[in-house]
C-alpha cells in the first residue's frame, strides 16, 4: 500500500472513533440511543426511514428479479 493510502485508512479510523467516543459520553440511557435523545430533524428521520426501507426492499423485494 502507498503511504497516502494508509493514511486515508487511519485518518478514517480516528473519525470512526471519535465519533464512537462522543456518542458513549452523549448517550446517557436507552432513550438517547434508539431515538436520539428526541433531538433529531424531521429531514434525518426521514432520510434515515428511506435508508432503511430501500435497503429492505433491495434485498428481501428485489432479490427474485
């Protein structure tokens, strides 16, 4: 691997873990984690709602054609 290669693979590993981090010290019960603390935009639910649904349907509806 090249050296800018191996740097993209680290630089995404340490914003994967600090986004890991700062969502263990935002999260303080169940609440926060399945519904976002109840602070989410209407436009990520729904975008995160359509995320979902096309994923389903591609694998388990699409999957015969």
């Amino acid at each position: 691997m090249k050296l800018w290669e191996i740097l993209a693979v680290f630089a995404y590993l340490l914003a994967v873990v600090y986004l890991g981090y700062l969502g263990w010290k935002r999260t303080k019960n169940a609440s926060d984690y399945m519904l976002a603390g109840r602070k989410a935009h209407p436009v990520i639910m729904a975008v995160s709602y359509g995320a979902t649904f096309i994923s389903t349907s591609a694998i388990v509806g699409f999957g015969g054609v």
